[in-house]
C-alpha cells in the first residue's frame, strides 16, 4: 500500500512539473499537461465574471474584469504550489506512516527549500527533491513574467493607435471613412501590412500564452479583438467595394488575421471550420452592410462596387472569422462596439465610435461624451457552453 500512494505522489509531481514546463518553458500551444493551466484560466474567468455582474455601467465591469489575468496567474502559481505538496506528502507516507505526518513534513519542505523537519522519520532525497523544485518553479515564474507582459505591449501599441484611425470603440468602416476624410488613404497600404504583421504576433503569442487572452487594454473601451476585427472589416471592405484600386497588403491581413483567431480558438479547444462556405450566412446582415457603404459615399470614399455588387465578396471575407470574432469577443466581454455581436454578460447595446468633434479657433468647445447605444441589448434564450 505504501508503494502505491508514492508511486501516485511521484506521478502528480511529474505531471506538475511537465504543466509547469510547458506553460513556462516550452512555447506552444498547450496541447497535453500544460492544458491545466487552460482550466485554471477558465475558473479564475467565471469568478471574477460572476463578480462583475454586480456592477452596471461598461466602465466599471471592465475596471472588476481587468484583474482577470492578473489573479489567473497567482492561480496558476497556488495551484502548482498545491499539487506539489499533495504529490510530496504521499512520496513521503512510506517514511512517515501517517498522511498528517507526511503533508506536515511536504509542506515544510517546500515553504523552507527543504532546510526544515516537522518531526517524525525523514526521507531526505524527498525533502532536498521537494525545495529545489519549488526554488526552480519561482525562478522560472520569475523570468515568465517579463515575456509575458513584453508580449502584452507589443500587443497594445496598435491598439492604441486605432483612437484616431477606427474610433473608439474599433469599427470596420469608420477605418476607411477616417482616412478619406483626413485624405490619407494612400497610408493604407502600410496600416494593413502593420496589422498582418500584428496578427502574426498575436497568434503566436496568444497561443503560446493563453493566459493574455484574460489582460484587457489599459483603457476600458480599447480592445486587441474589436481592434482586429475593425482592421478586417475595413480591409474586406475595401476590397469588396474597390477591388481595383484596394492593394494586396489588405488581402493579405485579412488571411492572417482569420488565421490568427482560428488558431486562438483551437487553444480554446472550440470546434471551428477552417475552410467555410463563402456564400455561408453571416449574423451581419446586408442592411447594416448597406448602410456603413452609404456613410463612406458621403464621405467620398473611392467605390467601385454597389453595395449590392460588393455584398458577396464581403460575406466571402467576412464568413472566415464573424463566427469566432464574436465568441471570443462575448467570452472576454469586450467593448460592444458595432459589428462585434452580443455580449451575454453586458446590460446595454451596441456603442457607436466616438468621433472627436471638427473644431476651428475660437468656436465654442464640446463636450466629449460617450455615444449613446444605437442598438438596444436582446437577451439570448440559451446560452452556449463557455
């Protein structure tokens, strides 16, 4: 019987240890052990989502939800700190002969790096096994931490420039309508090769580390996900209503960030379709399309599409990654900005972008206030599994 509670002990270490190398060490996508961390991640998420329902406004539910990836980590960290402790005290039973005695003596071992004793039969290659590990895994979660948070801002810095080229929050089609009216249309050839490039860092970094998909941007109506899905719909529009004259830059930052979302939601472990239908149903629908192309016409924006013309391109484009831009984007509770889908977890609508008021010397100055909601909250019947 004592063989069989180390041998179970031994084996809870082990699939700590390889938890904590993939997660900390080993940069890919959590597929085995490191999945634990993926668990861990969703717990921590549920809580602090179900504490932010006591709050109303956008503002301070984002305020309660930014400490999500924070805590996530802290958790990650107890619970290593805790399996590694249950996996040392049954090593230890066969010395001991008593589960008290042996978690006692784990627990000194680790929280001492192995210089303490609780009393009782020591086995000494357990004790000096169980700090050095512990040592190691704090060392390891010490360098983790600068990689983590390196990713994090590289992530933001375009975020934060979408305030003057997408609004805030984000919209596929202010983006095109922003650089018409400012006539800097021609820079649009370089902001999509920046965001291909941005996407391309995103899956990477998002994969390898899912628990950035908890960090919010610093501001509450900034977002990495409505961001990207702004620069998608802007660049599918594009080509849609100007196939033409739009570049291939905006050809190819529609295929990487499509990619970039399909291989976050395979970490999620979400069931996706890689290659859907491009005539598939969209949940946009073709009077919202046609209205956002009646907005760029009055800003003078180049078409060479109707609406109607360009309607079957765009849902060609957009079939690609509505469906998961607007899981992810319910399941982190995202800023509800126009095109993004429903937020379960949100008592208001669709926000429209805040577009800063034209101003010349001497007019009186507005007020910058939050749009009202355009498009009032329709609760679900059902709710998927999260």
């Amino acid at each position: 019987m004592h063989a069989v509670i180390f041998a179970l002990g031994l084996a809870l270490v082990l699939f700590t240890g390889l938890s904590i190398l993939f997660t900390l060490v080993l940069p890919r996508r959590p597929t085995g052990p490191e999945r634990l961390s993926l668990l861990i991640n969703r717990a921590v998420r549920l809580i602090v989502l179900g504490v932010s329902r006591c709050f109303g406004s956008y503002e301070s539910k984002d305020a309660v939800l930014a400490a999500t990836g924070p805590f996530a980590i802290v958790a990650q960290l107890a619970v290593w700190l805790g399996l590694f402790v249950v996996g040392y005290s049954m090593m230890l039973e066969p010395h001991t002969h008593s589960l008290s005695n042996a978690f006692a003596q784990g627990s000194v071992s680790i929280f001492t790096v192995g210089t303490g004793s609780a009393g009782g039969s020591r086995d000494l290659s357990v004790d000096i096994a169980a700090g050095a590990t512990w040592a190691v895994v704090v060392a390891m979660q010490i360098a983790y931490l600068p990689a983590l948070y390196s990713a994090f801002s590289e992530r933001e810095g375009l975020v934060a420039m979408l305030e003057s080229r997408a609004g805030v929050p984000a919209w596929g089609p202010e983006v095109l309508a922003r650089h018409q009216m400012v006539g800097i249309v021609d820079t649009l050839p370089d902001f999509y090769s920046d965001w291909e490039k941005w996407a391309a860092d995103l899956a990477e970094s998002h994969t390898t580390y899912p628990v950035l998909l908890l960090f919010r941007s610093p501001e509450p109506w900034y977002s990495w996900l409505v961001g990207l899905l702004a620069v998608l719909d802007g660049a599918a529009m594009h080509l849609a209503l100007a196939p033409d004259s739009a570049t291939s830059e905006a050809r190819l930052c529609i295929r990487m960030g499509f990619t970039a979302l399909q291989r976050i939601a395979v970490t999620l472990g979400w069931e996706i379709d890689p290659d859907p239908d491009p005539q598939g149903p969209l949940l946009l629908t073709f009077d919202e399309f046609e209205s956002a192309v009646g907005m760029l016409a009055d800003y003078g924006f180049p078409m060479e599409r109707s609406a109607e013309e360009a309607w079957p391109d765009f849902r060609g484009w957009r079939v690609n990654y509505e469906s998961i831009a607007y899981r992810l984007a319910d399941r982190i509770t995202a800023p509800p900005a126009p095109w993004s889908g429903q937020r379960s977890h949100l008592r208001i609508g669709t926000v429209a972008p805040r577009r800063p008021p034209q101003r010349r010397p001497g007019e009186l100055r507005l007020i910058d206030r939050r749009p009202e909601v355009t498009i009032a909250h329709v609760p679900r019947r059902s709710r998927r599994d999260r």
